[in-house]
C-alpha cells in the first residue's frame, strides 16, 4: 500500500505542473495578440485624416433698416358728395354713372325761370336807375337839379346793381358743377326728380392720387421722416407691391391709444387702387443697426440657439504649405433673414470665413478644406 500511494504522488505533481505551464502559455499567447492588436490602434490614430470639404462664405458688414409693419386704409385725395344748396326741379343731368370729368363741368340744372325771371327784372331797374341818374347829372350843370337827388339817385343805382348780383348768384345756384376733376358714382337723382339743400346728387373723387392713413404706436414715434419711402400689399392684387411716401403725421400721440397717426402719399395714376381699401404696411425706419450679414444658409440650429461655423486658420507646420483650417461654432444672435441674407448682431465679426453648407457632418476642431460647391446637407441640431 505504502508503495502504491508513494507512486501516485510523483505523477499528480507532474499533472499539475503540465496543466500550469499549458495555462500559460494560453495566457501569454492571448497577452500577445491583445498588443498587437493595441499597437496597430495607436497606429491608425496617429494617422491624420483628411480634411472635410465645405463651401464656405465672408461676413460683410452693413447697416441694417429695420422694418415696421402696421396696417391702414386708403383715403381718396378728394372726394365729396355733391349736393345742392338751394330746392329745385331737376331739369338738365350732363352726366352718366362712373364718368371722368374734369373741373368745373356742369353736372345738374334745377328749374331756374323764377330766377331768370328775376335777374332780368334786376337787370331792368338797374338800366333805369342808370338812365334817371344820367338825366340828373345832364340838370345838375344847369342848375336845376339838388345835389341831395343826384346822391340819392347814385345811392339807387347802386342798389340796383346789387340786386343784379343776388340774381344772378341765385340764378348759378340753379346750376352744379364739379369742384374738381376726378372719376364720378352712381347717380342718385333723375330727371324731374324734386331736391332739397343738402341732397346727394352723385359722389365725386379724386384718384390719381390717394392718402394712406395708418397709426404706428408710441415707441415708433422716432421711425418716422418727411418723405420716408413704404410699400404695401392689398387683397385685390396679392402678389403685387405697391410704392408710397410719408406726406405728414400728427404732432400729438392719442391720449388713449398712445398712436400717432401718419398719412402717406400713393401714386394711383394707372388706376389699380380704390378709396376704402384695406392695406398690408411695410415701413423702413429710420433707425440704422450695425450688423454683420452672412449666407442663411450658413445658420444652423444647435441646443443653444442659432450658431453658425468659423474657419480658424492654425499655425502653419513645419513641411506643410497648405493652409490648416479648423471649425469653431459661435452662437449668434440673429436680427433678420431677407433674400437668402442673414443680419447677424453679434457672436460674429466682419471678414470672418463662415461654412454655407454641409453643416450634418462637422463638428468643432474638425479640419475642414474650402471647395467651390459641395452637396448641399439641410442643417442640423448638433
């Protein structure tokens, strides 16, 4: 027994020392290809990639006009409802419904035989007056006429040729002309038809020319100038701008709106545009920002707001004659978006270079190169 277990014990040791050493070398043998594997890493990352293409643009600065939007009416430049101030038959109508006519084109005639009637007896004392008044003078230098007659007589013709003029005004009064040219309404009156002072005869208004009221309120009061220049937008012609100037505005806010009311000028010569329309205001004011503009293409969105990419030129290295531009995002505080153009009031300065396109791929300290065109990539949060 003895002998057997004494012969066991050598071989249960060489087992375990076979096991061990197979152990590591399984060990010593995975150690190696992890090294390997750890040192062809380190050498790919000390590779430098290649830069990243992007279009890119310069900041320019400019003076920005802010603009201010408000709403308003168009207001004929003249316009009246012609009426009539004394009572009458119609007896005349010279006009039809929407004619043009030009100033003092008569337009009515109301029954006037009365007053005819009493403009040629007027007329008729007046001439007698005038003849007795004549004989008088012829006596007075033959002296048998009194000077007190003669300046009695002058004093009746006198009166008589004022009671010619009363005639006569209440004879016109009979007639109604146009007060100005301009584009007429539709008639209200027809022939025979009795009118009274005050009657709305037809209404009269002035176009080529028109009055744009619109209010801006209290903190645009410095906004506006003489002669400032505005466009606007109507229902009638949605697709079409039109053109006016500021004419004048009240120098006295509405106490209880705290508005001021301005009135511009709009050249209607061609016709587009009536009184009572309602008009969409656009207002260039007066007050001028210092800004930057940039591409919009060149803004993007990110947690933080609106930023947009500066190409940062780094320090030449030794052997390397291209230049070595790297991405910095500024957060930028944008003022308008007009015609492809961004207004940018800080976070960027003029002569900066900014990246327009392929904005999805970069990121900070990325090596980029400038390209004329490349893909167009739609922005992104980054």
């Amino acid at each position: 027994m003895s002998e057997q277990a004494s012969t066991r014990k050598p071989r249960v040791w060489l087992w375990l020392v076979f096991v061990l050493l197979l152990v590591a070398a399984m060990v010593g043998s995975l150690a190696y290809q992890k090294t390997l594997q750890i040192q062809q890493q380190i050498a790919q990352g000390s590779q430098v990639p290649p830069p990243i293409s992007v279009t890119v643009a310069t900041a320019k600065a400019a003076m920005w006009e802010s603009r201010v939007a408000a709403i308003g009416s168009l207001v004929a430049f003249q316009g009246v409802n012609v009426t009539t101030e004394v009572s009458g038959v119609i007896t005349s109508i010279t006009f039809d419904s929407g004619n043009t006519i030009a100033k003092g084109k008569l337009l009515v005639e109301l029954d006037n035989r009365t007053e005819l009637a009493n403009l040629e007896a007027a007329r008729a004392q007046l001439a007698s007056d005038k003849s007795q008044n004549q004989r008088l003078l012829q006596l007075k230098d033959q002296s048998f006429v009194a000077k007190n007659a003669i300046d009695t007589q002058a004093a009746l013709v006198d009166i008589s040729a004022a009671e010619v003029s009363v005639a006569q005004v209440a004879l016109d009064k009979k007639r109604i002309y146009a007060p100005f040219s301009g584009k007429l309404g539709i008639r209200q009156v027809d022939l025979g038809q009795y009118v009274a002072p005050g009657d709305n005869i037809v209404t009269l208004l002035s176009l080529d020319k028109l009055y744009l009221d619109f209010t801006l309120p209290e903190a645009r009061f410095n906004d506006l100038a003489d002669n400032q220049s505005l466009a606007f937008k109507v229902s009638s012609y949605p697709e079409q701008l039109f053109s006016a100037r500021v004419e004048t505005w009240n120098p006295q806010l509405d106490v209880n709106t705290r508005n001021v009311a301005i009135r511009a000028i709009v050249d209607n010569r061609k016709g587009l545009l009536a009184p009572g329309m309602f008009a969409d205001i656009s207002l260039n004011s007066q007050r001028q920002s210092p800004v930057v503009t940039v591409p919009e293409t060149s803004i993007f969105y990110n947690i933080y707001g609106e930023a947009v990419y500066v190409l940062e030129l780094q320090p030449a290295s030794e052997g390397n004659t291209e230049p070595d531009y790297r991405l910095a995002a500024r957060q930028v505080d944008v003022l308008y978006r007009r015609d492809g153009v961004a207004g940018v009031r800080s976070g960027l300065q003029a002569d900066e270079i900014v990246v327009t396109s392929g904005q999805l791929k970069l990121y900070p300290s990325l090596r980029v190169s400038i390209v004329d065109d490349v893909a167009e990539v739609p922005s992104t949060v980054q």
